[in-house]
C-alpha cells in the first residue's frame, strides 16, 4: 500500500460551471485529463491519496457532483479535507451518505485510520497566520475556530491505537515568513510526521509555503501545478 497526496484539484466538469484553468498559464492547460492519466499510471486501487482541498469550483452540492463522481472513479481511496473554495461543501453529514468511504473519506473534525495500519490522516482546511500580509480581525476569528478543528481531529487520533499521524491543511501552516505559528504548535505537541497543504498557485508564491522540517514535522506542499498534475509519493506501507 502507498500513501499519495495532490490538492487544487479545481475541477469544473458541471456545464453550469465556467472556470476554465488555463488562464492561470501553461500549468493548468488541460490539467484534469493530466492528473488522471497519472493518477492511474501510479496509484493503485490499495492506496489511499490525499486531496488537501479546492476540489471543486461548484457553489452547491449538486454542481459539485459531477466532479466529485470523476474523482470517485479514480483508483484508490481519497481522503479530502476542506478548501477555500469548496463552497459546496456545508453539511458534512450529508456529503458523507453519498459517498462510499471506501472510496471517499471527507474530514471534519475527526481522523482516517488507514485500514491494516496504526497510521490516521487528520485534517482541517486552516487560514491565513498572524503576521501574514493583510491579516485582521476576521482572520483571527476564522484562524482560531481552524486550529480548535484540527486539535479535535488530532485528538480524535490520540485517544485511539495510532502509531503515526499525517496531518491535511488547505492553507500553510504558516505566514510567507514561515514563521510558527498555533498550526505548527498543534502538530509538533502531537507529534504529527507529515504535514500536507496546498493553496500556493505558480512560482512566486510557491516560495512562500515552508517545506522541510520544522520541529519535528515535515511540512509538504502537494498543490496540482506544484506536483505538475501527478501525486507524489509520502508512504509506502509493507
């Protein structure tokens, strides 16, 4: 079994939707037909694959559908957590009983046990970090209300017989200084091994996202033009 990540997915297959990609430049030029002609060179119907957020650009559930059923189709279970622009996804009880969690697990506030191991993937979607460009008020109220769902997700793999955690944010854990911040303290006090997020679109801003360790945790981003369209590997499990 092997463990994959990739976010932004940023899918649009619903004709009410318009959001072509390609306008954001040669990486997202037919980036769907991309990700799925690697996703099925690479991953197999036992592995698990990661997907940090902005799956689709549908506003509601029902214009979601039709990308979240493409990605339903592809080999392995995926294992999602919220992103900024996952507008549709509003009532997680509802998500869930439409989905095989075999084939699609869906994050919010608690944790995955991958199966045959001791290993569980937590999540949140995160927020921008004190001393990021622009951070305010309403920041801080949306950044705090974030780390509290990690730390139940997180505390959600505690209390049970886990080994390793890895963690999903959409956001960095950090402000483009890459500075510290309740995100990096969260994972390190739970001693999380790899942190996953996405979120950094082209090269000037993938420069602001840390990667490497940091107090312990290796912080990855996984975002489509980042990987250029195909998961990476984080895990392979004998």
């Amino acid at each position: 079994m092997k463990i994959y990540a990739i976010g932004d997915l940023h899918l649009s297959f619903d004709s009410r939707i318009r959001k072509p990609m390609d306008v954001f430049g040669p990486a997202w030029v037919h980036h769907a037909q991309r990700l799925e002609r690697n996703w099925r060179e690479i991953v197999g119907e036992e592995d698990v694959v990661i997907v940090p957020g902005d799956l689709s650009w549908g506003l509601r559930l029902d214009e979601a559908l039709e990308d979240l059923h493409w990605i339903e189709a592809l080999p392995g279970r995926k294992v999602m957590v919220k992103g900024n622009h996952d507008l549709w996804w509003t009532s997680i009880g509802r998500i869930r009983k439409m989905f095989d969690e075999d084939r699609m697990v869906f994050l919010q506030n608690d944790s995955f046990c991958v199966p045959g191991t001791r290993l569980r993937i937590c999540g949140t979607r995160g927020w921008n970090c004190p001393g990021a460009e622009g951070f305010g008020e309403h920041d801080e109220k949306i950044y705090q209300r974030e780390q509290l769902r990690l730390e139940m997700s997180l505390a959600d793999a505690r209390k049970q017989d886990t080994t390793e955690i890895i963690a999903a944010l959409h956001y960095p854990p950090t402000n483009e200084k890459k500075q510290p911040s309740g995100f990096t303290k969260l994972l390190s006090e739970y001693g999380v091994k790899t942190c996953v997020y996405g979120h950094l679109h082209g090269e000037r801003n993938f420069r602001r996202g840390i990667t490497g360790c940091l107090n312990g945790v290796n912080y990855r981003l996984t975002s489509l033009d980042y990987l250029g369209a195909r998961p990476v590997l984080l895990k392979e499990i004998e």
